[in-house]
C-alpha cells in the first residue's frame, strides 16, 4: 500500500522495568500483554505508587539486563536466571527470576490499583540508596490481575505495567523527519518504542489500521500521544525543550487534526494490539528483526486515526 514499500521491523526493543532503560534484541516473543518481559516490573515508592521518568529521571540511568535466552521460545528461568540491574555509582543489583515475591496489595500504576509480587528487601535497598527515598521493585502479578486498555479503542485487551498499550511502533522515516527540524538530532531511545519499522514514508505509521509483521496480524489502535519523557536525555537523565516543542508545531492535535477536538496533545508513533483470533493457532509467536511489515488496511490521514 502506498507509503509502506518494503517496510521490515529494524529493532525490537522491551522495557523490563518501567521507565528504565530498555534493551534492544533481535527478537522477541508476542503475547498478549506486549513482548514477554516488557513492563513486567514497576518501582514504587513506601506507599505503592509508580514512579516514572517524569518525576524521577535518574530512572533513565538504570540499566537493565536478562539472560540471552529469555527471549526464545518456550524459554523458562532456572535457579542461576537473573533480572540485573546496573547505575552509576552503584554494584550490580541480581534479582532471582525463579522466585516468586511476596504479594504486596495496594500497588498503583495510572488508573490501576491491586496487588503485584515484591522483589524483596535486597531490591528495596539497591533503589532507595539510588534514587535517595524509599523504594521498592514489584513484579506484576499474573496470576491474580488484570490490567484493561481503554475500552474505547480496544475493548477486551491489557497489559501490565505499560502505559497504555500493549505495543508502540514507530517508523525510522518520523524519526529522521523529526531531527532534520532538530539543531541536535535525538536517537530513538527518546521515544521508547517497542517496533521502530523502516523502509516506510514519514509519518505513514499514523494511518495503519491493519497491518501484518511476518505472518501475525496487529490492529493499530491509536495515535501515541507523548508525554514529557522525550525532552528527558536517556544518557545524562537531564531534561530540555525539544523535542516537545518541534512536535508542537509539526505534531499536535491542532497540526494533524484541526477540526477534531482541541486536547494539547502531541503524537508521535501508533498504539498496536494483537488481534485476538492468533492465539494456540501458531507454534511459535515470534517477532525477529527483519521481519517485513505489510499494511492491509489504512486510513486516509491523520485526521481520520483514532487519537
């Protein structure tokens, strides 16, 4: 379809703890939820609640590591699989992947509230001494919550910890787009995605409604609308204008949608889900890069996208 070509995945990238760094693979198994592993840990403060970028952008600085094979099939953790986390100043903090944590109710992420698994004292510390206030690691607990999207654009699906969806594609074309308006150009990690796409038009991403990445089928939901994380610099944890304010101009409901409802916002990749009809019907649901992308069905511009 026009503006697709030869699209194909270029990197896949999962975010194991909310608002740290992610890690790029070259492939990636597809569930429900997001990629396995991505979102599935999330640090609270002494009273449960999330802790993100926007109000603690040290957490940009906190590498996070899994072991190689955590992301092949069918793979399961032993006793010796860890979690690893890596900051400046600080030892490297291994947490048992094995081991089931003790069920912490009150655990808030945006809207949502209800129990996840605490990651333990050692955990606690290693955070609190980094962040210099109390702290703690919680894994979200499969086995008893569930997390809804908006029923408004995809009724009956959930995450975990994510923001808002279950995956984020952008394009290398938006990317490269965006920083011919930049004076400093800006990598990818500013953005966070899950798919960054390449061999498409700018922007073309934006009118995806049904797309095909290899043989699995995906739904684009929903415009992404951004937050101030992008204006955070993922290297210093220091923050500046842009890229918010370029977006501003080129991006904004007022830019792409000028007769729609006016909210402020700016948008910048599209909010994917996994149609549903794929489940036990496939050996192996498994992104890789290099995968190509194919768009089946599209709308016509921005101002028509769901948002």
């Amino acid at each position: 379809m026009e503006g697709a070509k030869k699209a194909r995945v270029s990197s896949i990238f999962i975010y194991p703890i909310k608002s740290c760094r992610g890690i790029s693979v070259r492939q990636a198994p597809i569930t429900p939820t997001g990629f396995r592993w991505d979102r599935q840990w999330l640090i609270v403060n002494q009273k449960g609640r999330m802790y993100t970028q926007r109000v603690e952008p040290k957490l940009a600085l906190i590498a996070v590591g899994l072991p190689d094979d955590a992301f092949s099939e069918d793979w399961q953790p032993t006793p010796n699989s860890y979690l690893r986390l890596r900051a400046p100043g600080m030892n490297e903090l291994k947490v048992p992947l094995s081991s089931r944590g003790k069920v912490t109710d009150g655990i808030s992420c945006w809207e949502w509230s209800g129990s996840a698994l605490d990651e333990g004292q050692e955990a606690a510390d290693w955070l609190s001494n980094y962040l210099g206030k109390p702290s703690r690691l919680v894994r979200f607990n499969t086995a008893s919550e569930n997390r809804p999207v908006d029923p408004q654009y995809a009724r009956g699906h959930r995450v975990m910890f994510s923001d808002q969806y279950p995956y984020m594609l952008l394009s290398q074309g938006s990317l490269d787009a965006l920083n011919r308006l930049l004076k400093e150009p800006i990598p990818i990690n500013r953005f966070r995605p899950n798919i960054l796409v390449d061999g498409c038009d700018p922007f073309s991403e934006d009118l995806w409604t049904d797309i095909r990445i290899a043989e699995f089928s995906f739904r684009g939901v929903k415009l992404c609308s951004r937050c101030k994380v992008p204006t955070i610099n993922q290297e210093t944890g220091l923050a500046g204008p842009e890229p918010n304010e370029t977006l501003k101009e080129i991006r904004s409901d007022k830019a792409l949608r000028p007769n729609g409802k006016q909210q402020g916002k700016i948008y910048f990749g599209q909010n994917l889900v996994v149609k549903e009809n794929q489940w036990g019907t496939k050996k192996a649901m498994i992104m890789m890069v290099g995968d190509p992308v194919s768009v089946v069905k599209m709308v016509r511009s921005a101002a028509e996208a769901a948002a």
